[in-house]
C-alpha cells in the first residue's frame, strides 16, 4: 500500500516543475521581445537624430533599459522556480512521511499476527508440533515456555523496528529478560537460527545487542551492576 502513494505524487512533483521551466521560459522570451521592441524604438530615434553625441547617449539609455529588463526577468525566473521547488520539496516531505508510517502499520500488522499465530500454538499441542523447531529432546512444556519467551523477544523487535525506543532502554529490557534462565535457554536454543539473518537487518543488529548484553552479564564484575549492561 505504501508504493501507491509514491507515483502520483512524484508525477505532480514533475508536472510542477515543468509549469515551472515553461514560465521562466516564457518570462525569457518577454524580456527578448521588450528588448526587441526597445531596439526599434531607439534605433527610429537615432535615425531622426545626426549628431554623435545624441547617438551615444541613445544607445547608453538602451543599455541600461535592455539590462534593466534582463535583470528583471532573471529576478522573477529565480523566484518562481525557488517557490516551485520549496512546493516540490513539500510534497516529497509529505510522500516520505505518509510511507514510513504505512511501514511502521506494515510492521505492527506483522508483529499482530506472529502474535496470533504463537498464542493458538500455546493452547494447542497439535499446532505447538508445528513450531517446534528446537529439537527433539525438549518436552512440550519447555517448547511452550520457547515460544512464550520469542513472543516477549517479538515485543523488544517490534519496538526496535519501530525506533521508538532508544538502544540503552532496549538493552536494558533485554537485560531483564535474560536474567530469567528459561528465556536464556531459548536464547540458546535459538542460535542456529540467527544465521539465516541479514547482516543489516534489525533482527540481526537487535541479536548482537542481546549477544553483547548476555556476555556482560556473564561477566563476574558487571553481574552485580546488571542493569547498566
């Protein structure tokens, strides 16, 4: 939904700046025209006259009035093309703030329904079998608390997506969270998985903050100062 916006915002952006060049081009070809038309009207006057120094001082008078008019018409042309691109730069401001919020609903939407999948999971052991992707060896009731513990990690993501949390209060949920042992066994359970993550994604930038918080926590002399990781 939020490529739809783009495109016809981009062809008004176009159309405008066009308008924009046919104006200055035809404020151009005015000066031309009344510069013409100053030509004619001195060079009849000078005919009528035979003296040098009224020659000169007619052509000195249509100097100043032929720059004059150029410089007019160059004023204005800088001033409509200023006020049309300030409207450009308007409508692109608008376009890239109407996507990113339709991005950030994408992203909510998305979170909402990993949620629901997970939660139907939890009450059912037949749809549990399905997202059991932690081996064998893990009874059912451990594979439930997993999943509840990736929906607490899904929370901190989605949060981390969004941007409306600083990385220090990130890192301090994680920290919170790891202090629980269940929710480190998942941590681990889950490390196979993480290599599939691109190098730039969120996921994976959010992985290595939990990685660094986890080994600070580890560490005997940052143990006891465990909100601070």
């Amino acid at each position: 939904m939020a490529g739809t916006i783009g495109p016809g915002s981009t062809g008004r952006g176009s159309d405008g700046i066009g308008a924009a060049v046919i104006a200055a081009f035809g404020l151009w070809l005015l000066a031309v025209a009344f510069a013409g038309v100053l030509v004619l009207v001195v060079g009849t006057a000078v005919d009528g006259f035979g003296d040098d120094d009224t020659f000169a001082a007619a052509t000195a008078v249509f100097s100043v009035l032929t720059g004059a008019v150029v410089a007019i018409a160059v004023i204005l042309q800088q001033r409509h093309l200023s006020a049309q691109n300030e409207r450009v730069l308007r409508q692109l401001t608008m376009m890239a703030e109407a996507n990113r919020i339709q991005a950030n609903r994408d992203v909510t939407e998305q979170f909402r329904l990993n949620l629901d999948v997970t939660g139907r999971a939890l009450e059912d052991d037949e749809l549990l079998a399905v997202l059991d992707t932690y081996g064998d060896d893990i009874p059912p009731e451990r594979r439930r608390q997993f999943l509840y513990a990736n929906m607490l990690y899904l929370q901190v993501l989605h949060a981390f997506r969004l941007g409306t949390h600083p990385e220090h209060e990130i890192r301090g949920a994680m920290a919170i969270h790891l202090q629980n042992q269940t929710f480190r066994g998942y941590w681990e359970a889950t490390r196979l998985h993480r290599r599939t993550l691109q190098p730039d994604s969120p996921e994976n930038r959010l992985a290595r903050i939990t990685d660094d918080v986890l080994r600070r926590l580890e560490d005997e002399e940052q143990r006891q100062d465990w909100w601070r990781v």
